[in-house]
C-alpha cells in the first residue's frame, strides 16, 4: 500500500547544508508554487517567516526557533505552536536549523508527522558554512559545541540514535546527483517526485560561493572544500568523532582523513 503524504513535514539540517533545496522540492511535490507570504497573526513570534501557496494550500516556515539557532536550541516553542501553524493548512513544512536534536521532543509526533533529516558531506558542508561565516560569523558557528551536533546528525542518520520518530534521511551528495535517489526519497515520503530541483532561494540567502546566481553545478558543489580549505584544528575536530568518520566511510564513500590530505 503506498503510503500517504504527512500534514505536516519536519525538515532537521545543519545551516549550508542543502537544506532550502529540499524545502523547494518538498513544497513543488506537495503542488505548491511560492506565490504568499505567510500570514502568522494568531501564531508564536517565531513562526512568521516563510511562504505559502494559498491555491495548493501549502506553506513553508523557515528557520523555526531563528535566533535559538545560534546556541543550537529551538527555544520555547512547543508542539502546540506547530499543531496551530499546520492547522492552517492542508500540507507544513516547518524547518529547524542548527538544532541539537534533544530538542525532538519540541515538535509533534504522530503518524500524520513526517521529520526528515539531511545530511551533507562534513568537508563540503563546512566549507559553506566557513565561507558564509566571512559574512556573518554569528549566524554560521563552527566550533567544539557544532561539531559535536554535526556528529549526532550522523549517529541518527547511520541509525544508532532514534531522536526522530517516523523518520527519512537524505544524504545531499546522492540527492543533487541522483534523479532516482529523489524519487526513492518522495515514495518515502508518500509524494510524486516532480523534480523541482533547479531554483536558487532568496530566503535562504543563495549558495555561500555564488550567491542567488544559477545553481551551482553538482562538480562545483562537491568540490567546495578545494575553494576553502577546512583549517587544521576544525579538520581535528572531526577526525576524532568516530560518528563522523563513520558517515563519510559509509554515507558518502570516502576515508575523511585521505579526502582531506592529512591521511
């Protein structure tokens, strides 16, 4: 039996790490076309940034929790505040960046609940991440306390921790190179995958090297961590986190150590 499309989408990233790209195909697979502002009056403060389709009934709000972000928490929002948000609508995506996932408990939970977990490779990820930082070092923090939230996405992605309930996990590097990856992940999902996959997102500020030009190509996206080198200490970092070792070997197919030149 196929399965049947959430309500409500909960999409759990690490800033610059793909995750307003899959908000975009999450909200064309749900039949939306950006056209709306939301409408947050009624609504916890910190759910009124995003848009809707008020046609398809879909709607997206972006970076729940926002300034929270930056210690990695939700801050207070509760389960409540999303049931209300989703209630507006027929489909919700509600996205949480840079969010320790203790803080799971903080959404719904339910079989009509869908949270879905991305991951991109460490290397490229932080290269983002460092580039963005030249910017807006706040909003973009690469430290002891983020790597050790970088390495519990990848113990939940390999499966040795279950903060997620009714969970999907996409790997970034299989999703922009891979058309029947997406298809895969949509089924998952109880969705037809329509393959929105080619516009850049003014919300999320565009792509850390490009900016909101074209989409960057799946070489140039792979290849980040040659335009800005990961410094020695952050590379320690991540070499003493088995997890994340772990997640390169098996997710995204290379011994970190060697990728990095330090093997």
């Amino acid at each position: 039996m196929a399965r049947v499309a959430a309500t409500s989408t909960f999409l759990w990233g690490l800033k610059r790490s793909g995750t307003h790209l899959l908000v975009n195909w999450l909200f064309a697979n749900h039949g939306g076309t950006v056209t709306d502002a939301l409408r947050s009056e009624g609504l916890h403060p910190k759910l009124d940034d995003g848009f809707t389709d008020p046609g398809a009934q879909v709607a997206f709000y972006n970076n729940c929790g926002r300034f929270h972000c930056r210690q990695l928490e939700l801050g207070d929002l509760q389960p409540r505040d999303f049931e209300q948000a989703a209630r507006r609508h027929v489909a919700a995506i509600f996205s949480i960046e840079d969010c320790a996932l203790r803080f799971a408990s903080r959404v719904p939970h339910g079989s009509d609940v869908a949270n879905v977990l991305v991951l991109r490779d460490p290397l490229n990820h932080l290269a983002s991440r460092l580039e963005a930082g030249k910017a807006h070092p706040d909003q973009f923090r690469v430290d002891e306390p983020f790597i050790d939230v970088l390495a519990s996405y990848c113990t939940e992605f390999l499966g040795r921790s279950a903060h997620l309930p009714n969970k999907t996990v996409v790997s970034y590097n299989r999703f922009i190179e891979d058309r029947s990856y997406r298809d895969a992940i949509a089924a998952e999902l109880g969705l037809t995958n329509l393959d929105a996959v080619s516009t850049v997102s003014a919300y999320g500020g565009g792509s850390s090297f490009s900016g909101l030009g074209s989409p960057s190509s799946t070489s140039a996206l792979m290849n980040r961590f040659r335009q800005h080198p990961i410094p020695t200490e952050i590379l320690e970092m991540l070499l003493d986190r088995a997890e994340i070792l772990e997640a390169c070997r098996t997710v995204f197919g290379f011994d970190l150590a060697e990728r990095a030149g330090v093997a």
